[in-house]
C-alpha cells in the first residue's frame, strides 16, 4: 500500500512544488532562486530525487 494521500497521484506533489516555486518567484524576485528552492523542498518534504528534478526542470523567466 502506497503511503501517499489516495487522491494525490505520483506527479501532483512535484507539479505542486513548481507552481509554488513560480509563485515565490514571482512575489519575492529580491530573493535567491536557491532559497526559494529550498523553500518549497521543505515545504512539500520533497525527495533527493524530486529536489533534482524540480532543480533541472524549473526555469526562470
């Protein structure tokens, strides 16, 4: 049995996690992409492995 939420799918958490990094971004542009990252890993108790790939797969505007 998964230990996730029984509505939450394998890729919500990460989409989650992007769109709050974008928000972030967004609102607080004075602020180190790095520390926003971190920000939202904590936020959303990311893995190593999602932490890598919203590294790779956010990109700035």
């Amino acid at each position: 049995m998964s230990s996730q939420h029984p509505t939450q799918r394998p890729g919500d958490k990460k989409k989650q996690a992007l769109a709050e990094l974008s928000a972030l971004v967004k609102k607080y542009p004075e602020k180190s992409r790095k520390a926003l990252l971190q920000q939202v890993e904590i936020q959303f108790d990311l893995t190593p492995k999602e932490c890598e790939f919203l590294d790779k797969n956010f990109q700035e505007h």
